[in-house]
C-alpha cells in the first residue's frame, strides 16, 4: 500500500489541566474513507481541530504526504490541501449558491482598472460542479437557504474537491439528515473517495459509517480504543466498542436481547 496521505503520531492537546486528548493515533491513505467514531465527549472534534490547524497539539507530530506540518492557522491546512465542512457547512442562507460556492475565491474580470467578479464563469462553473454530485439547481442564482441539508452538506464537499482539497474531513455530515439525504450524501462521499481524494468521515452513527468506510477508528473519553479494516469487524463489534464494551453488554442483559 502507498504511504498515508496524512498520518497523526500520539497526539495530545491539553486544556489546561484537562487532557482533551491523550496520544491518538491515525492515518489515512489517497482513496480511502476512514471513519472516526465515538459518542459525544470521545474527543472527535478536538482532534479533527487538531488535524485542519485549529488547535495547535501539544504533542505528537501530524505528517502530510510525507512531510511533517505545523500548522499555525486553517489557512496553513487549506493551502496544504486539507478541507474540513463543519456541521454549520460556514454558508450564508440568504445568499446565492454560487456565492457560497466561491467565497473568497471569486473569479475577477478586468475592464481596465475596474475589477469585477465574472458571474458568468461562476455561475457555469457551480452548476456543473454541482451537477456532477447529482445536484441539478433550478439556477445558480437560488439562495442556499431554499436548499435542503443535504443537497448544502453536497454544495460545501463539491466546493472543497473543486478548490483542490486532497484530504477532506466531514464533520457529522449525516446527523440531522432523512434518510433520502443521508444516501446522497454517502453516494457523494463515494465520488469523492474515487477521485482519490482521503476522506475523514466523523460519526457516531455505526450504520452510516458501514455504509462509505474502508476503515474505522473508535475515540473513547480521547485515547484510540482500536482501528479496524471494512470485513474485519461488524457493525455489532464496533457499537459495542464505541460503547465500551462492558457497558453495552450489561443493557443488553437488562433489556433482555440486542440492542
């Protein structure tokens, strides 16, 4: 196999006393989906925070396609080529699709001094990203608010793949999603992995998870609990894991079955 695309070594952050994370340890490869799971707490979100430059670790060493990286700010990660689409997907409902779709990176048109932006190229650009993630907008001018969460979830991933991300990190892109939503967006996540772009897919959702990862990492109170490849665990193994184990087993016995 081709070395990791980004590998986190024993990562920690502290907060003051408070260790948030305690030597993780994670790679991904170009391609591949490796789901980070966990319950609330498990410190997913500190160390994807970690891994995209907005906290700096306070130990461990974070290697991108070979190098290693210190990242001061997002900024250093995204001219690095990693992306992350948060849960609030950074939009702003009441402005066109295309402009959340450039923002910050307007394409200019010059008419002598006078710069402004070339709508006609944006527009065209948008509908046809847009459209190879199965999304056809009625216009590019539609307010992303009329969107719904996932077809906004597909407008901020198509951003990052068209912007150049080689590592894209979706943070619970699925979880205030229908079922319809949820599947195209899985399906989009799919499209970005064949492009060979590395995906980080935080969930807590097993069956979400099953449905894109290649591989799967438990977070359990900021330690790696295990990581496992797609047909080496099940879907029971890894609730259970991301439970702990004992504690799953003891519900299940008081509620007399499976949970």
């Amino acid at each position: 196999m081709d070395a990791p695309l980004i590998e986190m070594r024993n990562i920690e952050k502290h907060f003051g006393p408070v260790i948030a994370l305690g030597g993780v340890s994670i790679d991904v490869h170009a391609g591949e989906v490796h789901c980070l799971l966990g319950d609330n707490g498990a410190g997913k979100s500190t160390f994807i925070k970690t891994m995209s430059g907005v906290h700096k670790p306070s130990a461990g060493t974070i290697l991108f396609e070979g190098k290693e990286m210190n990242f001061n700010s997002p900024r250093d990660a995204m001219e690095a080529g990693i992306a992350t689409v948060y849960q609030d997907l950074a939009m702003i409902p009441l402005m066109s699709v295309t402009r959340n779709f450039w923002m910050g990176n307007e394409p200019i048109k010059k008419f002598g001094p006078i710069r402004v932006m070339d709508f006609a190229r944006a527009n065209s650009v948008t509908m046809e990203e847009m459209k190879k993630m199965g999304i056809n907008l009625r216009e590019p001018g539609q307010a992303v608010g009329t969107l719904s969460g996932g077809e906004r979830q597909t407008v901020a991933i198509a951003r990052a793949v068209y912007f150049g991300a080689k590592l894209l990190i979706l943070d619970e892109p699925t979880s205030a999603l229908g079922v319809r939503q949820t599947s195209n967006v899985l399906a989009n996540v799919d499209k970005v992995r064949k492009q060979g772009i590395g995906v980080v897919f935080i969930t807590h959702n097993v069956r979400h998870a099953m449905a894109v990862g290649d591989r799967f990492t438990v977070l359990n109170r900021g330690k790696t609990l295990g990581t496992a490849a797609r047909g080496d665990i099940t879907p029971e193994e890894l609730q259970d894991m991301m439970a702990g184990g004992q504690e799953m087993a003891t519900l299940e016995s008081s509620l007399g079955g499976t949970v």
